[in-house]
C-alpha cells in the first residue's frame, strides 16, 4: 500500500509519514501542493493522508459570506466546514473513498523545524524552566490524543469498508485533563518541576472545556486511544 501524506514534513505529519513509511508532499520535500504538477501525484498513491495547511485565525484570512447558519463560528471554524463540503463533493463526483477527522488536541514528540501545539509547549517550558502562563488558572479541560493513536485511526479507515467518514477524533473522556493537571503529569512524567506565572493569566479560551465525545468512531471504526497520557507525554521529553 502507498502512501502520501501532504504537509509530511509537519508536526503531525512527520510522526504519520514514519508510522506508514510514507513519502512527503510538502514544500520542504521540494513540492507545493498548491502546484498543480506537484499536486498530480497523489494520483500514484493508494492512500492520501492530508495535513498540508495554513493557519491563520484573522478573519481577514477566510470568506464570511457563506450562507449558513450561525452559532458564534469563527472565520477558520467556517472554511474547515467549507473544506468538509468539497472532500465530500469530490469524494461523491469521482467515486474514491473519504474520512474526514475533526481532531482535537493531538500532540506529538518534537521535530526539527516544527512548532508544537500547546501540549508541547508545556514540556517544552518545563525542560528549559521557562515560565508558563496559563487561561483560567489551569481549570479549562481538554482530551489528549497522542499522534500515533491518530494514525492508527487512519489506517482503521483504511482497512474498513466505510466509503465516506466524518469522525470527531480525541483523547476523550479518558485522556481528558484540566491544563493544571496537564503541567502535573508533565512534572511527573519528566521528574522535572513547571514555573507557573500565576501573576500574569491568559485570557480563557473558546470553548473553556472540550471533551471529544467519541461514539461514532467508536461504533463504525472500532477504534479508540491505546496510548495512555502518561506514556505519550514521556514521548516529549
């Protein structure tokens, strides 16, 4: 089985490319998926693992004009609605199979060139005892999901008969801890000890909590997280 991953070269992609031996679509590999000679080999590969992306939260940087309904999105929470549509109309109108996973939180062990998430961060502060600043006072909650769990629920896609997937995928409730008991397992898992600022918080985030609620996933894929937040925050260090 071939695999692609574009955006191979990422913080999650470097992580999925080794765990399928895949080969890299990104510009650090010398191609641009917004080429279109570039872009024309994925017509070579078995699988497409897409993760090429372009982060930008202004509202400047996405259409707003999309007629729908609105409930407090943001400009990037309505092109990821966007892009859904158009994996789903494509999938339809060419006849090739589809899953598209909403994911939520998951971190990686460091990479050259990358910057991580959050969860990275932290450990990253820790082992260099630089002080973090937390939103809330470390009480907003969310799932962890460890890179090599996320690439194995790809590859349980793959080996399922499912044609078309839209899955939430996360730690959930399981691996769900408050940013303060986060800084606490990273502490413990690293024997390592935080510098909190408590003087200087950050403004809580939106949503406060997030939980991923992972019955469908469960129930079409038979897949869930194997890698216990203990296991995977080791890998950070």
């Amino acid at each position: 089985m071939k695999v692609l991953v574009t955006g191979g070269s990422g913080y999650l992609g470097t992580h999925v490319r080794r765990y399928f031996a895949a080969d890299d679509l990104s510009r650090r590999s010398g191609r641009n998926i917004l080429n279109l000679e570039d872009s024309a080999i994925v017509g070579e590969y078995d699988v497409v693992i897409h993760l090429a992306a372009l982060l930008d939260k202004s509202p400047e940087a996405a259409e707003e004009s999309c007629p729908t309904l609105y409930a407090g999105q943001s400009a990037l929470e309505w092109s990821k609605l966007v892009a859904e549509r158009y994996v789903e109309y494509y999938a339809h109108q060419n006849r090739f199979r589809a899953c598209i996973l909403r994911m939520s939180t998951v971190y990686a062990p460091p990479s050259e060139g990358n910057v991580p998430n959050f969860v990275g961060a932290f450990a990253d502060a820790i082992n260099h005892g630089d002080r973090i600043n937390l939103p809330g006072s470390g009480s907003p909650r969310r799932d962890l999901l460890h890179v090599d769990d996320f690439s194995s629920a790809c590859k349980a896609f793959v080996d399922s008969v499912i044609r078309h997937g839209l899955y939430n995928i996360g730690g959930g409730p399981t691996n769900a801890l408050s940013l303060r008991e986060l800084i606490g397992k990273l502490e413990e898992v690293s024997g390592l000890q935080a510098v909190i600022d408590e003087s200087d918080p950050l403004p809580d985030p939106v949503p406060v909590n997030y939980v991923t609620d992972l019955g469908r996933i469960l129930q079409e894929l038979d897949w869930k997280p194997e890698i216990s937040v203990d296991e995977g925050l080791k890998s950070l260090f």
